[in-house]
C-alpha cells in the first residue's frame, strides 16, 4: 500500500500535479498505525485495554435484556469501525459516527470489501526512524484483519457508520433526541472543541435511564491552535458539569491504556484514561394523589 501511494506521488510529480501536502502524509502515515491498533493481531492487547473495558460494563449494564438488537448504542469518533463492530458482534444494534475522511475511507473498505482473514500485508512503521531496536523491527510485516467482519454480525442486527461531525449529525436533528439507549466514547470527548457541549448532546440523545460509557485521556486537541476555540477542563471538572448536566457517575475508575502504540519501539506511551458509567435519570413520575 505504501508503495503505491509513493508511486502515484511520482507520477503526480511527473504530470506536473502539486504534491500532496504534508499533513496529508502525516494523515496517512497516522491512519496505518490506527489500522494495527484495529483491525490486527497485533493490536489485540491494545484494544482489550480500552474496547474490553467498554463492552464488559456494556454487556453488564444491559445483562438482564435478553433482546440485545433492540438495544441501540451510538460510537461517535469511530474511528475504522472496530469498537462499533465489537459492541455489533455481541448482539446490540450499534452505528458509529466519524468525521475523518481517512478513517471512513479506511473503515468502509475493511467492514466491506475484506474477503479473508489476513487478506492484506502492510508495513506501518516503515516511516519511524526513532526508537528502533533494530531494523528488523522497523520493516516487520502485519496482516489485517485479523476477523472478518462480513461475517460476525448476527443477523438482525442493526450495524451503520454515519459520516459527518458529531454536532452537526447528531446535536441539531430532533429525531436523535433520546433515541439511543447506550452512547460509547473511546478517546473521543477530548477530540471536540468543546467537551461541555459534547457532554449535553449525549446527555440529550440517550433515553431516560439510559447510559454514557467513556474511556479516554483529555488530551484537547484544539488547544492552543490558531483560530480554534477549546475548552479544556480538568477531569474533575468534567465530571462536575457531566452531573450538573443531569448524569449520575458511577464506576469511576483510572484505566491505562496505549494509543497506536509500537510495542517494539524503545519509547511507550501510555494513557491514564479516565472510565466512568453515566446514567441519565429517568423522569420524576407524577403523583397520582396530585390534581391533574
């Protein structure tokens, strides 16, 4: 795939085209890594450190509903598309949500077209030239996918990826209002520009009684960025508004967990994540000694 893309660069320098942008590598480069974190062996412990932890307290907080497929539950930041077929897998009706137009490509190749298992050779880290071991290490192989999603999703199981930002698709149209009776964030909250009013869409999505399953560092990523307006709050901050919000907290833990991390590079990088369950409260009922 790599060399591919270096070729089309050549050709595009030859027909006399612009090259393409360096942030536009970088997306690139970025994107291989995130493909190991999702759809390979290797990034099995990796998912199992942040998506284990977020399906376990799916699977017990919903552990008395046998009809799982009528349990709807909404991944904004999706990224390829693993987290949501996780949570499909096991029988809940899901669809992610993503804005990156290198993640939707990515993803809607992996969750469609993929005929087999290991279909694909990639080298990701071909790029990285610090914190090697040897060069061994740098040009290992990894295969993808390591399952083969076409086939795991029980039947009747609702499964979609919608694309657009998180605000826009779901914040302004009424017809998402508690319509979801689960709302999954890994690593996403602190990818917005404004954590509180991400907070109050999930809170206005999700159904009474129903519950925001959050794992993730806050690592704002509009801080300090030109003609960007952020918010960044502490974690007790964001808990403090999510309540004030109308959300009870519970399972409030620290969870470490890596992020397209090379397991062989000398340097590691790890996340203490804050995990927390957040209940939206059912509606007061009525009195029925009062008047009506």
């Amino acid at each position: 795939m790599t060399a591919q893309v270096y070729a089309l660069l050549r050709r595009n320098q030859r027909d006399g085209l612009p090259p393409v942008p360096e942030f536009h590598m970088e997306k690139l480069r970025s994107t291989l890594k995130q493909v190991v974190r999702e759809w390979s062996a290797e990034g099995a412990a990796e998912r199992r450190a942040s998506y284990g932890v977020i399906v376990e307290a799916l699977e017990a907080f919903f552990a008395d509903r046998t009809d799982r497929a009528a349990i709807r539950v909404l991944v904004p930041g999706a990224g390829l598309g693993r987290l949501p077929f996780e949570i499909a897998s096991r029988g809940f009706s899901c669809q992610g949500n993503e804005f990156s137009i290198f993640m939707l490509y990515v993803s809607y190749f992996f969750l469609n077209r993929v005929e087999r298992v290991d279909q694909f050779t990639l080298y990701p880290y071909v790029h990285s030239f610090s914190n090697c071991p040897a060069q061994s290490d740098q040009l290992r192989p990894v295969s993808v996918p390591d399952v083969l999603p076409t086939s795991a999703i029980p039947v009747g199981v609702e499964y979609a990826v919608a694309a657009g930002d998180f605000f826009e698709v779901y914040g302004a149209d009424p017809n998402e209002h508690a319509a979801w009776d689960c709302v999954v964030t890994c690593f996403f909250v602190d990818a917005t520009p404004n954590v509180v009013t991400c907070m109050e869409i999930i809170h206005t999505l999700l159904k009474p009684g129903g519950i925001w399953i959050n794992l993730g560092p806050l690592l704002y990523h509009y801080e300090n960025m030109v003609n960007e307006s952020s918010i960044e709050l502490t974690l007790d901050e964001v808990k403090s508004v999510a309540r004030a919000i109308g959300f009870t907290l519970v399972n409030e833990q620290m969870v470490p967990a890596m992020y397209t991390n090379n397991p062989r590079a000398m340097l590691q990088y790890t996340y203490q994540c804050a995990f927390f369950t957040a209940t939206k409260a059912l509606p007061l009922s009525k009195n029925p000694s009062q008047p009506q």
